[in-house]
C-alpha cells in the first residue's frame, strides 16, 4: 500500500537513499518513515500514516454514500469479522480511525485512477461526480489497500450491471477486490447476501483472471462449511458447479494456455473434485489409475487431484499407494500433495489411522501433526473426525506441541474450522479452559473464530439457503437489485 500511494519510483529512490544512508549504522523504523517524507518532499508524513496502520488492530471499511446528483461523500469505521463483538475504540491509540489513501475509478473518468485521503480524525470526504442513472465508483483500484469498500445500494447494481456487460471496464485486480468487500461485508450483516450473489453472476461467461475466481471460491467455502451440515448444503453446491462447470468444459485437462489459464482450469478442478462432481472424478480416478502403472509419466499440474481421486472413493489398496508414495517421493511438492490427499478418504478408519500416525510422529517424518491436520479441513467428514480426535487426545496434543505457539495457533485454527454451534464452543471451552500461556492467545483466536460461525449461522443459513432456492429449470440464479 506504501509503494502504491508515494509511487514506484519514488518508493524505490526512497529505498535507495535509505539503504546508502544507513548502510553501515543501526537503523530504526522511524529511520525508513522520515527518508520516504523525504523522498515526496514532506508533502506526506508517511510515519504518521503509518502509525495508523502499524499500531492498531483490524483494518477499515470506506463507506461510499449518495448525497445528491452531484455529491458523493466517504466516510470510515471499523470492520469487525463479528459484528456482536464490542469495538472498544478507547484500546486504540487513533479511535481505530486510518489515514487511508482512496484509490477509485469512475465511469466519468474511465482509466484515471484518482486519490482521495481519508483522514484518521474521521472526518467525512466530499466527492464532486455527476451521479446519473447508470454512474458507477469503484474504490481501492488494484487492490492495493488494505480496506474494504461499501456502496450505496444504486451503485451495487450499477456495478454489477457492468460485470455483466463490460467487465474489461473493472480492471482484474479491482474485480478480486470489489467482490471481496461484497462477501465480506455480507458475511459480517453489513449488506444484504444478495449483492455479492449479484456481483458473481457474471464469472462463468466472462471472468478469465485467476484473481477473482480464488476470491469467489474462498467465500464459497467458507459458506460451504457453514452449511455442510443443513438441507441448504445440496443447493449451494448445484450452484457453485453451476458456475464453474461451464468453464471447466471450455478449458478441459490440456495443460494448454498461459499461466492465467492453467491455473484457472486447476483452481476449477480441484473444487469440482472436492464438490463432488461426477464427471470430474471419473477422469481424475481414470487418470489415476494410469498413474500406478507409470508414475513418473503423468502431468504434473494434475497430480495432485488424481491423489485425491484415487483415495476419496478408492480401497485401502490405494490409500496405502498413495501413502508409500508419499514416504519415498524425493519431489517435495508431490509428497506434500500426496500426504494431504490421504485425508479425503470417505473412510472413517483410514482417517483415523491418519490422524494416529500423524500425532504420533513416527511414521510421517517431516511432516508434522500441525502440517497434517490442515488437510482435514477437506470436508464435513474429515472435520468432524478431527474434532472428535481433538477431543479425545487434547492432552497428547499439549503435550507435544503446546510448547510451539505457531503450531498451535495452526492446530487450533484448523479445529475451528466449521464448528458454528454453541455446544461445540463449549466443549471446546471446557477443554482449552487451562490452557497454557504459550498458546493463550492462540485458543482465544480460535473461540472467536467460533463465535463469528456461529453467528453467521444464525443470521445467514436461512438467508443463504432462500437465495439459492431463487434458480429457475434452468439452473441460473437471479439476483436482482
């Protein structure tokens, strides 16, 4: 965000005196802050900026309002992942207020990227635009700011109006960005589900920037855990494929295209595999099979979903393969993919067995028991098991990791996973209730990721699942605004 707001250029001519100036001295941040006020002149005082960002917790929101057909105004506050927790601003040192640099775009301007400052006193921004019909603003252009952007609702529409007609108009990297604010803010209550349904309806006839498609599928799991244990689950899954089948059959398994493309036609794949979808399974498991007889023969792009094919609905034959494998592969990257296909088996036994040698440390060498139970978050299946296994060897697991903060909070993140019931929180409660210093924070973490579930649950489940009921005989959705 530094570098985009003072500019390459004077970033790296800043860096540059920086780096001659101190070369042979101790240097301190406020030694960085003052050599880059220097390098725009004094015209920003980056360490004041910065203390903004540096020295408080969490990040903004920027409010975008219609105050009449030729006023805009912004405005800012806190993002809170949970809106039932308490904002304590008096914990802050600035009143969780930013120095936020405004980057947007507007249809009257086209390509000109124009720079607003929102400042940490919270004052409102005036913006001088001719707010039409069919005009439309965009902020944080390039993604470049750690912020999120809200809109009044004419202008949500309006977006979302030009996605589908002209998504070129939006720049890739100002796409990812516009639909992460809009599921984010709908996951935390702050708009309405329907926006963000609206703003991805244009993806799978149009979108071919890797960007976007990571940010869409990302909500789409997360939403996907929430509902994995209600009747909504079914309807959210026909949708996703809804909108990645169509691209999938353009693309198909040719190792083809530039990098945007193959890591486009990989990132659909792999979802439609862990969806369940048939079509993609039995070529994925023919594949695998092919790759029994001769390992060392197979595309490499796709390994790592032909393990998964082979043991999600395999025998144990192949799990064990998959595991030997894994054991002696001298490739990194296809021995960690291999390791953690071992975990969508559908067999509860096998991830049993997995989670067994996993804390055990014996069996799979480097990679540790925090590396391994990543893999469970796969589906509702292997996140049940590893909860359940949490429960029942909590103090094991203490005891050989409790001393690794890191590895806790990566242990402990992973549990959460999914869990959006208060009985759940309380067992959990109860277990980490003497929780030791070295992991104190790591457990409290993990409970507010729980109480944001839970809360998503109760405000959204039903929402979410009277959206997808809105697709008509021919599987499209429509989400007017």
């Amino acid at each position: 965000m530094l570098r985009s707001f003072i500019g390459e250029d004077t970033f790296q001519k800043g860096m540059q005196q920086y780096m001659k100036k101190y070369k042979f001295q101790n240097a301190a941040m406020y030694d960085l802050w003052t050599t880059l006020s220097e390098s725009v002149n004094g015209e920003l005082d980056i360490s004041s900026i910065m203390d903004t960002w540096l020295t408080q917790m969490g990040y903004p929101v920027v409010y975008v309002n219609n105050i009449s057909n030729s006023e805009l105004s912004l405005s800012q506050e806190r993002f809170l992942l949970n809106p039932a927790a308490t904002d304590d601003a008096a914990k802050s040192p600035f009143g969780y207020r930013w120095d936020i640099p405004f980057t947007y775009k507007t249809s009257e301007t086209g390509d000109v990227k124009q720079t607003t400052w929102l400042s940490q006193d919270g004052s409102e921004v005036s913006l001088s635009a001719n707010v039409g019909e069919s005009f439309w603003i965009v902020g944080n252009i390039g993604y470049d700011g750690y912020y999120l952007v809200n809109y009044y609702e004419d202008n949500w529409k309006n977006l979302a109006d030009v996605l589908i007609s002209n998504h070129y108009a939006i720049d890739g990297s100002t796409r990812m960005t516009l639909l992460n604010s809009a599921f984010m803010l709908a996951r935390t209550s702050i708009i309405d589900y329907r926006i963000p349904f609206r703003m991805a309806e244009y993806l799978s006839e149009k979108e071919d920037q890797l960007g976007p498609w990571k940010i869409f599928l990302h909500h789409m799991k997360y939403i996907a855990e929430m509902l994995a244990r209600t009747p909504h689950y079914s309807k959210l899954r026909a949708y996703i494929l809804g909108k990645i089948s169509p691209v999938i059959q353009s693309l198909g398994w040719s190792e083809e295209g530039d990098y945007q493309t193959n890591e486009i036609r990989l990132t659909l794949l792999s979802a439609a595999l862990q969806l369940g979808d048939d079509s993609t399974y039995q070529y994925a498991y023919n594949q695998f099979e092919k790759w029994k007889n001769e390992p060392n023969g197979m595309p490499g792009n796709f390994l790592a979903i032909f393990y998964q094919a082979g043991v999600m609905r395999g025998t144990v034959e192949n799990w064990e393969l998959v595991f030997e494998y894994a054991q002696h592969s001298l490739v990194a990257g296809n021995r960690h993919s291999a390791y953690a296909s071992l975990a969508t088996t559908n067999e509860p036994w096998l991830l049993q067995r997995f989670l067994d040698m996993a804390l055990s440390g014996n069996v799979l060498k480097s990679y540790d028991f925090s590396r391994a139970i990543t893999a469970f978050e796969y589906s509702q299946l292997s996140r049940t098991m590893a909860f359940n296994f949490m429960r029942q060897h909590w103090d094991a697991i203490e005891a050989t990791h409790g001393g690794n903060p890191w590895a806790m909070d990566k242990i402990l993140r992973t549990f959460a996973t999914g869990v959006n019931t208060e009985k759940e929180k309380n067992q959990l409660t109860d277990l980490f209730s003497n929780a030791a210093p070295s992991y104190k924070n790591s457990v409290e973490r993990a409970l507010d990721l729980i109480d944001t579930n839970i809360y998503w649950a109760n405000a959204n489940a039903e929402k979410i699942g009277q959206l997808l009921d809105l697709s008509n005989t021919e599987g499209t959705y429509s989400y007017n605004l």
